[in-house]
C-alpha cells in the first residue's frame, strides 16, 4: 500500500480565514489523489479528485472557488478553504490511488473554525 | 452523493463474540473494500475483494464479495477490546471513485 501524510492534523482559525492542508504520499508517487470531508458521525463523501499536473474533478455542490485543489506534484496536493466560515468545520481526509487502483487514506486533519 | 447501504447501523457486543456486518448496492461493483475508522484517524484498509464470488480473509477477519456483485459483508471473529471502532464498506467500479457505506460501529462491552 502507500503511506500518506496530511498536515496539520487539526487547526483552528477564525472565521474569514484561509486555511491549507496539505496531503503527502511518502513512499508513492501518486498521478491521483482525493479529498474527502467527514462530519461528525457520518460517512466520508468525497469532494474532488485531484490530478497531478491538471485541474482538480469537482463533486457536484463542492465549490471549487471555496475549496482550492493544487496537485502540483507526484506527491503533494494541498486543499486550501477560503474565507472559512462555521460551517466548514469538519474532518477533511485525503487519499492516494495506489497501484492496484486501491484507495489509501491519510490520518485526517481536524478544522474548526470560529 | 451515494451511499451504500450498510448494517448494522451499530453493534453493542461482548469481548470474544463474532460479528456479521453487510453493505448491500442498487448497482454493481467491480471492487469491493472494507476499511476500520478509529475515532480522530483516517480510514485503514482492512480487505479487498476484486471477483465475485471471492472469499478473503485477513487474520480473524473474512470477507465476501456476493454473487451478484451488489453486496458484500465482513465478519470478525473472537472480537477484541481493539476491534472498536467504525467499519465502512466501498464499492468501486474500474479506477473510478470509491462509493462509501453508511458505517457499523462496533463497540465492545466490558
């Protein structure tokens, strides 16, 4: 499998604030990473697929200009949210598509915004 | 966006007990994956299952992938005080996203 990383694992920030997380693929390169959102006792749904070198895949009701995706790297992809509001407080994961098209996930970055 | 169907919703059990959890889909899957959630982490991958039909099994955990390749489910057995947690099911078709479960948590009583 791959190992991921995502930093910071938690943050908070007041409200009309940029955050950026970033999301690391340690031991693989990886051409296609996720990011998902999870709110409290909930499943994870995804928001965007994020493609190294090219425009990020947006789910429908993500807003791409609120939730910057930038992949410029093999192994790197930072989520940046703009102007956060209350609202956006959430568990924010990514993930990294393996070799055998199989999904790793980093530990998760908690946001909470004031 | 979609969700799997999955159940038990939640699961109260004793120390050594086996555990039976399903994931059930309008629509087929190529691949199947069950991953473990622990609370404040990301989700690890537990099992994966690509042919239907397929039996997998990862230590004291057994996973199916059905016939009809719209359901899947996982059992565990002789639970341990470490297997808490919430387990998800994802169904995948080709390289395409992953489509998630609704999650089981599994808590164990004392």
């Amino acid at each position: 499998g791959a190992v991921v990383s995502q930093h910071p694992s938690w943050v908070i920030c007041k409200s009309g604030t940029s955050v950026k997380i970033e999301c690391r693929s340690l031991d693989f390169q990886a051409t296609t990473m996720f990011w998902y959102r999870q709110f409290p006792k909930q499943s994870l749904m995804l928001m965007a697929t994020s493609n190294e070198g090219s425009k990020a895949t947006y789910e429908q009701g993500v807003e791409k200009d609120k939730f910057l995706i930038n992949h410029a790297s093999l192994t790197l992809s930072t989520l940046t949210v703009t102007s956060a509001h209350p609202e956006d407080s959430s568990f924010y994961i990514c993930s990294v598509l393996g070799s055998t098209d199989t999904q790793y996930f980093g530990p998760g970055t908690r946001l909470t915004v004031l | 966006g979609q969700q799997l169907n999955q159940s038990p919703q939640s699961m109260f059990i004793q120390e050594g007990e086996d555990v039976s959890m399903n994931c059930t889909s309008s629509s087929i899957f190529n691949t199947w994956l069950w991953y473990k959630q622990d609370p404040g982490e990301g989700p690890v991958l537990l099992i994966a299952l690509y042919k239907a039909g397929e039996l997998t099994s990862n230590g004291r955990l057994t996973a199916q992938f059905g016939i009809t390749r719209k359901d899947s489910f996982l059992n565990i057995s002789a639970s341990i005080p470490s297997d808490v947690g919430i387990y998800f099911c994802a169904g995948q078709l080709g390289n395409e996203k992953l489509t998630f479960g609704t999650g089981t948590r599994l808590t164990i009583i004392p």
